[in-house]
C-alpha cells in the first residue's frame, strides 16, 4: 500500500501528536506513524508541565484535559535520613497553571490523537527511509496488513532515542556521560500515601516513586550497570532494601512476585549534532535523548513540535515543503534550551545522584538545603523544569 502526504511524522509520542494536531488545524496533510497498537506503556513519564498546560489552553483543550483522572503535583520532595526538604516549588511560578500535572501519559496522548485532523496509523513500524537523489522522500513500513510506503515531501522523526530514522540517516551525535540506570516496577498505592511525586535517599539507594492513582510506579536509582548486582543480590534482597529505604512500602513489597515485574530503564543522554538532512527533520528524544531528572523529556519534545510546526506551517502555506535552510532554523532555535537543560541535569547528576547511588550514607547537597530553605529560591529550579529555557506559543 501507498499513502501519499505532505509530512510524514515517524512516531505518536508527544512530540508527534502535538506536531500532527498542529499541522492538521492549519490545513497541511500529515500522516502519523505509531509502531505500537495501543499508547498503553507503562514505563512513560507522567509529568505535564505547566508550560505544556498553557500550550493546551492555546489549543481549546485545557478544559478537556483537566477533566482526565490526575493529580496535581505543586512541589518535589526528597526525604533523607534527616529529614525531608523541598527543593522545587512549582507554586511560586507566574503562570496560568502553576503545578505539574501528574496524568498517564496514554490518556494524555489519546486527547491529542482524538483532536487531531491527521491520519494515524497504528500498528506501523518504520523499517527504512527512502531517498531520491539524496533527499529524503518517505519511508517504509510493516503493518499487519502487510508493507506500506509513504510518500511525503517531509519526513520528521518523533521516535524517541532509539530513532530508526535516526539511524537509517546515519547522523553522528554528542554522548554524554551518564552515571546511573533505574529499575522500574509497581507496587499498590493505598489511601494515605502521599500524592505526586515523592524521592527517598537512604544508606546508599535513591528510590522515586510516581503516583499513578491506584499504584506507584517505583524506580530504583542505581550506578550505570547497576542492574546486574541487583538482580544477583536475589529479589528478596530487593524487597528488604525497600523495606528498609521506604518503610511505608513494607506491606506491600509481595507485589513484587518475580524478576519479570522489574524492568531496567538505561539512561542515555546525547545531542545530535546535526537534526536535519535534506526532506528530513529529527525533534524530542530522537533529536536529543534526556536524562529523566525532571520528567522534562516530555516538554522539551513538545516545544520542538511547536516550533518545528511554525517553520512547516508556514513553508506550505507557500506551496512547498521546507527548505534545508528552514529546518536548519529549528536546530537553531531549540539548541540553546536543549544543551541548556542538559547542562543542569549533568551537573544534577554530579551533585545528586551519584552521591545518593555510592553505597554511601549521604546527605543533601548544599544547594537543595539552600533551595528548601528559601521558597523564593525554589522558583529558579521550578521555572527551569516547569516552563524551560524557551517556551514556545502558537
């Protein structure tokens, strides 16, 4: 089968289902590529951000949103062994909404997916990209129904940091260092528990748990490769250290029936350097893979769709697809709040996590127990991750 469009978008993440919904509303004919058949996973962030929540005032759909079973998270706490601070303070922030939104990402993309004037495809995994003397023109997929090609002046690829696009184009990227990994798995939530996002440190582990209504998705922060000692030490050996990290947990750790109730996120950071070749653009994750300190993956994707959509928009509305010139303007405009906000999560990474992950009793960095004491200064690092370096606006 072949299906003919103006932009193809590899990917129904975030990035990709904003980009589509922005690009149907202004007439350009997009085609949405989802691999999976279903937005059900469990291991996505959570987190909508206040600038996002803007975003989907903009768009008419912040009403609908708010109506979706969530919970609002207005300030980060990490507990030590002496006690507990609050580093982040997203209720000082000037804004519309000034909280995060704690929302299963599926119901959040499912809104999107229903408002869309795109073409979804789901079930539709891109297995290469096709050229035409150099230029990219489309790609080609596997459905159950069968192969399908899609033919499109512009491919943009929103398919997370393992990018098949990414890696058919063969583009080289900037790695970073990154010094931990996380082992995710569910335990119930049971009423009482604290609401939102909520971080332990104790005798060496760093535990983070996201409320999801009726369960925690629990993470067990450890050093890059760390999983191996792990899953060694026996899954008894786990459930005592959440008993001793996370006493409100005791009851619950018989959850955890087998090692197939575990699973290892590997963390990755790294930048492209280049996020365009000739009929292609790479944004979110695919452009530029995140730590996941501060969930602001999610909304660094989103503000590429926006501005990325801006730069599209208005090459059609001229009867063309974007020059290489244009898309290079893209690159340009998100660089500066991406390498900035990696910056941070590095040095995030030295100052926090590392020490927290050591073996080693720790104990809050300087600058936590500064922000914690200082509400006011608890809006610096609430602004960083509520609302980012550059926000972008229809």
């Amino acid at each position: 089968m072949i299906l003919k469009a103006d932009v193809c978008i590899v990917g129904g993440g975030p990035a990709g289902l904003v980009l589509g919904l922005l690009l149907g509303r202004r007439g350009v004919n997009a085609v949405v590529l989802e691999k999976h058949r279903t937005f059900l996973r469990d291991f996505r962030g959570d987190t909508v951000h206040p600038s996002t929540l803007e975003l989907m005032d903009e768009l008419g759909l912040g009403e609908e949103l708010e109506r979706l079973p969530h919970r609002i998270m207005r300030q980060i706490q990490v507990t030590y062994a002496g006690g507990t601070y609050r580093p982040v303070d997203f209720s000082r922030l000037r804004a519309p909404h000034p909280y995060v939104m704690m929302l299963p990402q599926w119901d959040f993309l499912e809104l999107l997916a229903a408002h869309g004037d795109f073409a979804l495809h789901r079930e539709c995994e891109v297995v290469a990209v096709n050229r035409r003397d150099r230029r990219v023109v489309g790609v080609s997929a596997t459905t159950p129904q069968g192969p399908l090609e899609v033919h499109a002046p512009l491919t943009v690829a929103c398919d997370g940091r393992h990018s098949v696009v990414r890696r058919e184009l063969g583009l080289r990227s900037k790695v970073y260092g990154v010094p931990i990994d996380v082992l995710w798995f569910r335990l119930r939530r049971e009423p009482g528990d604290p609401d939102g996002l909520i971080g332990r440190v104790d005798q060496g582990r760093m535990f983070i748990g996201i409320d999801r209504g009726d369960y925690w998705q629990i993470g067990l922060v450890v050093p890059k490769g760390g999983d191996e000692w792990v899953r060694a030490a026996g899954l008894e050996a786990l459930r005592s250290a959440i008993v001793q990290s996370v006493p409100h947990l005791t009851g619950r750790v018989d959850d955890l029936r087998d090692w197939d109730d575990v699973h290892t996120l590997t963390v990755r950071m790294d930048r492209l350097y280049r996020w365009h070749v000739p009929g292609a653009l790479l944004i979110g994750d695919a452009a530029h893979a995140m730590s996941p300190i501060g969930g602001v993956g999610i909304n660094l994707a989103i503000q590429d769709a926006v501005a990325a959509a801006r730069v599209i928009v208005a090459a059609f509305e001229q009867g063309r697809p974007p020059t290489e010139r244009e898309l290079a303007g893209v690159q340009h405009r998100r660089s500066l709040p991406t390498a900035g906000t990696q910056l941070i999560q590095r040095a995030l990474q030295r100052a926090v996590l590392t020490p927290a992950v050591n073996g080693r009793p720790a104990r809050p960095p300087l600058a936590m127990r500064l922000l914690d004491r200082s509400p006011t200064l608890g809006a610096i690092p609430a602004r960083v991750i509520g609302v980012g370096l550059r926000p972008e606006h229809l």
